[in-house]
C-alpha cells in the first residue's frame, strides 16, 4: 500500500531536482523548467495531505489548481522575456541578463 511518506519522498525528490536544476544551470529555459518542477513537487505535496487528511473540503486539490494557473501564467511571462531577450542577445545565458538592472 502507497501511503503519505511515499508521496513526500517523491515530492521532496522531484524538490530536490528542481532546486538544482534552478541553481545550477546557465540557461534560461533550463532555470524556467527547475522552478515548474519545485512548482510541481509543491502540487503533489498539496494534493498528498488533501488525500490523506480528515476533512470536508478539498482544500489542497483547489491551491494545487490555482497554483497550476498560477505557474501558467508565470510562464507566459518568463517566455516572453526569454524570447525578448533571445532576439537581442542571441542567447539565453542567465549571466548575461545584465540588460534587466538599470
């Protein structure tokens, strides 16, 4: 039987990855997908202890929903910036994003 600590292992590992992923790499797009991973870990966190508490209302299902739109949304924007800046620049390094500053 798949109980709570299986999903919070998995959640804590799918955090994990993302953190790294977020810290670690140069590229913009690559940094966007290690933040929607943490985004998602969050998600299954949520909807874990939604199915595995005493309750009435599924609270952790409804935020894991907003927060999908919200990531939605955050996405929409970090790609237009990315591609904003891809046209410029003609790259997507995170280190050369010198241009946001002033």
């Amino acid at each position: 039987m798949i109980g709570l600590d299986h999903y919070l292992v998995l959640a804590a590992a799918l955090f994990c990855i993302g953190f790294v992923g977020a810290v670690v790499k140069r590229n913009a797009i690559a940094v966007l997908m290690g933040v929607e991973l943490m985004l998602n870990a969050v998600n299954l966190n949520l909807v874990a202890f939604d199915r595995f508490g005493v309750h009435v209302v599924p609270l952790g299902q409804s935020f894991a929903v907003f927060i999908i739109a919200v990531a939605a949304a955050e996405v929409a924007v970090a790609l237009a910036i990315i591609l904003t800046l891809y046209r410029r620049r003609s790259n997507t390094r995170v280190d050369d994003l010198d241009m946001l500053k002033w």
